[in-house]
C-alpha cells in the first residue's frame, strides 16, 4: 500500500499560487469534491490513476508524493 502526501502537494500549489480547492482540483484533472476527500484524509489511498494526475500536476517527484507504507 502506499500513502499520499498531501501537505507536499498543498505547499507546491500555494507555491504556484494555486490555492483553492477548486483551481488545484481543475488542475489536476478530477472534481472539486474528489479533491476535497483525498485533501481530508477520507480517501487515504486514491486510484494509481488519479495519483499519476496529483503528480503531474504538482510538478514534485513520485518519491516525494507518494510514499509507501500502510494507508489506515
């Protein structure tokens, strides 16, 4: 299992001046609500799909998004 680090996500957006969870959801390519629940923790483990999307969106390595370990 793996984990995704989301305050490392967060931080590169607000960097990018991309601080809502609307324009960090439009630029990563999934809904608002979608977002919110990863961003909240009630989704710990998101689709392989939908990380690759969090990491090409925000422009950090793989190894610095994701990490592996248990997702509780």
């Amino acid at each position: 299992m793996y984990t995704l680090d989301v305050q490392a996500v967060l931080a590169a957006f607000h960097a990018d001046g991309v601080v809502t969870r609307a324009a960090q959801a439009e630029r990563i390519g999934i809904t608002r609500e979608q977002w919110s629940r990863i961003v909240c923790g009630r989704v710990r483990t998101p689709h392989g799909d939908t990380v690759d999307k969090v990491v090409k969106a925000c422009g950090l390595p793989y190894a610095s998004v994701v990490r592996a370990g248990d997702a509780r």
